[in-house]
C-alpha cells in the first residue's frame, strides 16, 4: 500500500486558499443574486398578471428539471454565439444563481402562503398600511417558517459550485485537478478537499444555527 504523503501537497497552499475564497464568493453572490429572484418571483407569483405567472413557472420548471452541468454549459459554451459571452465565474454565477432563484421562490413562496390570509385582512380592518400588514404580519413568521429550508438551500448551492469546474472557473474543486496535476497524490488532494468542504459547511450550519437562536429565539435543543 502507497505511503500517505501530505507534503508536497502545502507547497499549493496559496491556490488552495484562492480557490475557497473563489468558491466562497461564487456561494455568497449566487445567494444574493438568488434570493433577490426569489423574493421579486414569489411577489409576481402571487400577485403578477398571468403572463408573467406563466413565465415564472416555467423558469422554475426549466431550471429544477435540467441538470446545472447542462445549464451552466449553455451560459459558457452557447450562448457567446449569440452574442453574450461571460468569462467562467461570471458563467457560473449566473448558472447558480438562477438554479438557487428558482428554488428560493417557492421557498418564499411557501413561507408567505402559509400566513393565514384572515391575518392580513385583520390588520387592514385595524387600519395598517400594506406595508405595516407585510413587515408586521406576515414577514416576521414567514421568514421563521423559511429560515431552515433557505439555509440548507444556501448549503447544496455552497457545495454545488464544485460543478464550475468544468466551465474552469478557479473554484475549490478546479484547483483540486490543478494541484492532482502536478503532484499526482489524488487520494491525498481529494481527501483534503473533503475535508475542507466539510469543515465550510459544518462552520455555515452552525453560525446559521446561531443566528436562528439570536434573531427567532429558537431553543437550545433544535
């Protein structure tokens, strides 16, 4: 059996630490990006004339029944024929962006649905502005009842952004390949991976956690 050999692993130590800030950057602004369809698309969905309804849904039906691979390929490889050409993170945050987008709007749209309706109709009978009823009423136990699933979401988008590598994007997995290239210590380099991915999500549930507690008042115990 091959002896473990982690050594000549840290002479790459400055690509690993820019390929974790290139995956944790393409990780926050997909999110941001997403979140911003995701509010903009649960709004339109509920209350948008049908066109744009229609259009929603299939977005969301496009982009939950095709693989991201495929997608993010069609953003890098076909689409510079048109005319719209992106370097690879563009590519990819576009790519993941729109893929965490069509799942956070029927996350939002879910949180804001399971409001009772009889609620927004009591603070309008109290004489509260639409706005006072959404911040008042309906965001706060909305957002309680969607913080868990946008965070997982906020997870699998954080380790999905391993698949920018095929588009050679200089995220974590990328320059996982670059560093097997020249040391040729692939259990080595992928364990390390591993674990680095590891170690990003368990730190993510964890301050996600804490701030569940902090801003809901969660108990200890969940």
């Amino acid at each position: 059996m091959p002896q473990l050999n982690f050594r000549p692993i840290w002479r790459y130590e400055a690509q690993l630490y820019e390929g974790v800030l290139t995956t944790l950057l393409l990780t926050f602004v997909a999110a941001i990006a997403g979140l911003v369809i995701g509010i903009a698309g649960a709004v339109l969905l509920r209350g948008g004339p049908k066109p744009v309804r229609y259009a929603i849904r299939t977005y969301i039906e496009v982009i939950r029944n095709t693989p991201v691979l495929l997608q993010i390929f069609i953003i890098f490889f076909v689409l510079p024929g048109l005319g719209l050409k992106f370097s690879p993170i563009q590519a990819a945050i576009v790519a993941l962006s729109a893929y965490f987008g069509a799942y956070a709007i029927e996350i939002i749209r879910s949180g804001l649905d399971s409001i009772p309706r009889s609620q927004v109709e009591a603070g309008l009978c109290l004489g509260l502005t639409r706005w006072q009823v959404l911040s008042r009423i309906v965001l706060p136990p909305a957002l309680r009842n969607i913080y868990p699933s946008v965070t997982a979401q906020f997870v699998l988008l954080l380790l999905g952004t391993s698949i920018a590598s095929q588009v050679s994007a200089d995220e974590l997995f990328h320059v996982a390949g670059f560093i097997d290239s020249r040391t040729y210590r692939s259990f080595e380099v992928y364990t390390l991976i591993c674990a680095i991915y590891f170690a990003l999500v368990i730190l993510f549930k964890i301050a996600f956690a804490v701030i569940g507690r902090m801003v809901f008042r969660w108990p200890m115990h969940r």
